[in-house]
C-alpha cells in the first residue's frame, strides 16, 4: 500500500511524464516478493543476535511472550498439552494465563490475589474453542483472561498470523466499553492446536455510578490477520473470516478511589489542569485538560507519578473518547494511564506531565525541546 | 498516540502510508518500541516490502536480497535505543540503515552489484490485449536500457523514488541533500528521460 508522493516534481498534467512514471514503477518494483520472515521469528534473531541479554523493559504490554520465554515456546507448549491430557484443560489455560499476566504489574497483581471471577466459557466454532476463562472489571478497566485451541489447519501461509479482532463489550443497558490494548502470549501460531491466550482490556470510564456487579456481553473476531492478506493461506482465511464468538457473564465491579482534585498549574502561559485520579487496582489514571497537543501537530507528552519513594512512568496522554481529525479544544480531557497495582497506596503523590515538542516530516523547528513541565503535587486519601 | 491502542487499530485497519496521522503514529510507535519491542512490528509490516525492493537493486540474487532485508532490521531492532525522532520520517531512518549496509556490503564483498540489479523480466500488469501486452513490454525494457545508462547517482535518485517509494524530501533526508536541489534534480532527470522514452515509443 504505497501512495503517490511525486508531487512537486512531476506534473501530472503531462501524459507522457505520467507514463514514464509508471513505467519506471513497474520497473523498480516487478520483483517477486520473497518469503519474508514473520515479525516472530525476525524477533527471535534478535533475541538471538543480542546474545539473549533482552533489554529490562519499563513497559510490557501488547507483547508477545518475553524473548526468553519465546525461546522456551515449544517446551511449554509441549508442557501445556501434557497438563492439559492430565490434569484437565483448566490447568493449562491457568498455567497460560498466569504467564501471561506477568506482563503487566498491575495485571499480574490481580491474578496474584485472586481478582479475577473465574468463568470457564466455552464456544466451539470450525473446530476452534474459545473459553473465556476469566474476567475482572473496575472503574478503569474491564479485562478479560482467554484461550483460543486451534485445530491442526494447514500452514497459513508466508506471514499470516491469528488475531483477535474487533472486540466489542456491552454492559446489559448498552454502555459500550471501548476495546484498548490486549496482551498476547504468540499470535504467530504455527503448530496445530497449540493454544493463544490473551488478556483483554476494555475502557471502564463509561460505567456510570458504582454498580456491584456487571452483566456484561462480549463478541470477538478471531481471523488470519496480516497487512497483505494473501500471505494467510485461502483455508486460513475462509475459515477464520467467520469465527465470531459472543459470552454473556457478571462480573463484580470494583468502583476504586476517586481523588477530584481540580488543581490548575500555568506554566510557559497555558494553564493546565488535574481534574481527577481514579485509583483501581488495575489501573491508575489522571485526567487532565489544558493539554494542548493534537494528533498531527508534532507535539507528545512524558508523564511521571511519584509517590512513596518510587516513580512510574507513562506514555503519551491520550484523549478521552479516542483521537479524532477534528483536534482537540482547550476542554478537550486527556488521560494518563499508570499500569502498575497502586490502589493500595494512599498520601502524598507527585504528578508531572512534561510536553515535548517535535516535528513529523523535518517540519517542526524546536524539535527535541521541552515546552514545559506542569507539575500537580496533592494527597490521595 | 498510546502503541497498545495503535497496534490494535491497525490490525483492524491497517492505514496507508506516509499520511501526516500515519508519520505521527509511527513517531510514537518508535519511542514505545525502545521499552517494547512489540511496537516495532507494524513498521517491520509496512516498510519490509520497500527495503527488499530497494536492497534488491544492489543484490545479486533475491535470496541475498531477502537476507539483506532482513539484516536491516535486525540493525535497525539493535539501534532502537539510540533512535532519535529529529523530524525524521521512520522511512527515511530505515533507508539510511539500507544504504550503509549495501555500501559496507559492497566493499566487503564483490557479488554486490552496483545499480541497478533491475528485473530481467518485466510484466506490465494492466493491458489485457495481447499486442499492447508485447508493446508495453518492449517499451519497458527500452526503458530499462535508458535508466542504464545513467550515471549511478541519478540512478540512486530514481530507486529512493521508485524501487523506495520515497518523496523528494525524504530522499534529500536520506542522501543529505537540500530537498530543492533533489527536487530539482529529480525533475531534469525524468524531464530528459521522457524525451528519450517519448521518442522511443513513437
């Protein structure tokens, strides 16, 4: 998928230059696409080719499996299926989950303390089983534990991949809880029947009050995925196209601490404002407005949370209800999401949002340069 | 933009390249890949299909070319923590990693061929008649003939631009060139090949 950028120094107006273009196209790009290895195995080279010394990662989110667990793949696949004739499928999509959740701090906390309510439901569909194992909500997030077992399918092709898609989770009087990121163990599945797992996170901000417990509808999509989808093989393709699973579940919910703070800092003349911290124990998450940064504009911002004689960390804040072409007003909320089990913390917390400006395509002329760091000290009871 | 929410948006809608929105994601997908690895892959996706297309011109066969491929991102994982944004498209980051890799390659060892390694055979893939298939065909190959003749610098131009997809800019970036002078240049360079394929195909 490659766009025409030959503005500005061919005119199109002209047949003859058109038809050159094209043909030096044809020329330049009639070689036969090889077999490209998958992003899975390029990442195990690396693995390989760093010597097996991964980096520490500050984050760990949508990821396959840790390198070194990578490399270990088939045994605990091997593993898996083992505990799975033995000592029954729930163990192995236990053992499964349970590494996966490793992942993500305030995840693994979670299913350290035994916070998920365990579901076990299971759909089969052209032989693919699904069991939603497990499912966690509060007032940020609502997650879900699944395994999907595969049958033995022919390969799928150069590069195709099995992938959720389009995850959709409806409390029962309609409220949508958008789809946010997901964590993987390995979605290049290559061997027949061994099992994907994934946790699921959906946005919570939309639950209203503080409900005890949540009836909750969950559809998802699971397809041979890839950028050029003729790399998944026809069969891969006809038959995951239609794989749509749907669970009805309840929930408890768990409405954490919600500190309203609505402290304003102005710094290099904008005023930016804390409005409120929902604290959860999946989830810490500040909301903020006065950040003036927009999708396009070359702008990105750093945050940090101090407290009790630790920092965490945050990418980049991200607008409440989604990003949209439409840029963002000074009204405009944003959030910052801290992926780390705090819920139990209480006292004296620093919160600083640093901006950075920078350009796309060379543009920007202050690039690399802070415009500013706006700094919220305040206490969570 | 968060990768985690990227990563899932482009598997269900994989966007088109280089729009102001994709170059910003990329941006992002960059710095969050220095921390997780996983937010490397969309580029891996999108930008595996330019590089091979480009490395190809200088190798001597496609397996070579494959495997060059994949070395530059495998150099490219190892530069992840030394990345810098600077208004550098990722494109372009990617290019640079391609170009010294086939100069060094070049140096080290013979096989590399100097441009263009362009395809023997040539299939032009929209005519449908028969005739205007042969016609075309022959047009291309003469075509193929006259990009041969040029010196290799212009030839480099033409591959940033064709076999890379690059924008002028972008190919200034990548050569550490003004972009008006590579615009420029560009612009003679197809402005006389159109004569010459012009007068050709009359």
């Amino acid at each position: 998928m490659r766009t025409n950028k030959s503005a500005g120094f061919a005119d199109h107006t002209d047949p003859e230059l058109a038809q050159l273009e094209e043909g030096l196209r044809t020329i330049y790009t009639a070689r036969t696409r090889p077999d490209y290895p998958t992003w899975s195995q390029l990442q195990a080279k690396h693995a390989a080719s760093e010597g097996g010394n991964q980096r520490e990662t500050v984050l760990r989110w949508v990821r396959p499996l840790p390198v070194r667990s990578r490399r270990w793949a088939p045994i605990l696949a091997a593993l898996a299926l083992l505990l799975v004739l033995t000592a029954g499928a729930y163990a192995g999509a236990r053992l499964i989950l349970n590494q996966l959740a490793q992942s993500e701090p305030a995840t693994h906390n979670l299913v350290t303390h035994g916070q998920f309510t365990a579901l076990n439901q299971s759909m089969t569909i052209d032989g693919f089983t699904m069991t939603l194992e497990e499912a966690y909500a509060d007032a940020n997030r609502a997650i879900l534990g699944i395994v999907v077992t595969k049958p033995n399918l022919a390969p799928l092709g150069t590069g195709g991949v099995w992938s959720f898609e389009q995850m959709r989770l409806q409390t029962a009087n309609g409220v949508i809880l958008p789809a946010g990121y997901f964590m993987l163990n390995d979605d290049t599945v290559k061997l027949g029947g061994s099992p994907s797992a994934t946790f699921m996170s959906f946005d919570a901000e939309n639950i209203q009050g503080a409900p005890s417990t949540l009836h909750l509808q969950a559809k998802i999509t699971y397809r041979c995925f890839h950028t050029d989808s003729s790399s998944c093989s026809e069969k891969a393709l006809s038959v995951a196209n239609d794989l749509n699973w749907s669970f009805q579940f309840d929930v408890p919910f768990h409405p954490g601490r919600v500190a309203s703070l609505q402290q304003s800092v102005t710094r290099a003349g904008a005023t930016m404002t804390l409005e409120r911290v929902v604290v959860t124990p999946s989830e810490t998450r500040a909301y903020i407005t006065g950040l003036s940064y927009g999708y396009t504009d070359g702008r990105s911002s750093f945050s940090r949370l101090a407290l009790a004689g630790k920092t965490y960390t945050a990418n980049n804040a991200v607008p409440v209800g989604g990003w949209t072409d439409q840029g963002f007003s000074q009204g405009t909320e944003w959030s910052v999401s801290f992926y780390e089990p705090l819920v139990a913390q209480h006292g004296a917390w620093t919160l600083s949002v640093q901006v950075w400006e920078r350009g796309t395509g060379g543009a920007c002329k202050c690039e690399g340069t802070p415009a500013g760091t706006w700094t919220f000290q305040f206490v969570v009871p | 933009m968060d990768h985690r929410f990227v990563l899932s948006a482009l598997r269900q809608n994989p966007p088109q390249v280089n729009d102001a929105e994709t170059e910003w994601a990329e941006t992002e997908w960059m710095e969050a890949a220095k921390t997780d690895l996983a937010a490397f892959e969309p580029l891996y996706l999108r930008y595996r299909e330019r590089i091979y297309q480009y490395v190809r011109l200088r190798s001597p066969s496609d397996e070579d070319a494959a495997d060059a491929t994949q070395e530059v991102f495998l150099r490219a994982m190892k530069a992840l923590p030394r990345y810098q944004t600077r208004g550098i498209p990722v494109v372009v980051w990617l290019l640079r990693i391609t170009r010294h890799l086939a100069i060094n390659q070049q140096r080290r060892q013979r096989p590399w061929v100097s441009w263009d390694a362009l395809p023997d055979r040539l299939q032009p893939t929209t005519e449908q008649d028969v005739e205007l298939l042969v016609q075309r065909q022959e047009a291309l190959e003469r075509l193929k003939i006259f990009v041969g003749t040029l010196k290799p610098a212009e030839r480099e131009l033409l591959a940033l631009r064709y076999a890379a997809g690059l924008s002028a800019p972008e190919i200034a970036a990548v050569i550490g060139k003004r972009p008006p002078a590579v615009r420029k240049q560009l612009s003679r360079l197809l402005q006389s090949l159109k004569e010459r394929y012009a007068h050709e195909n009359q």
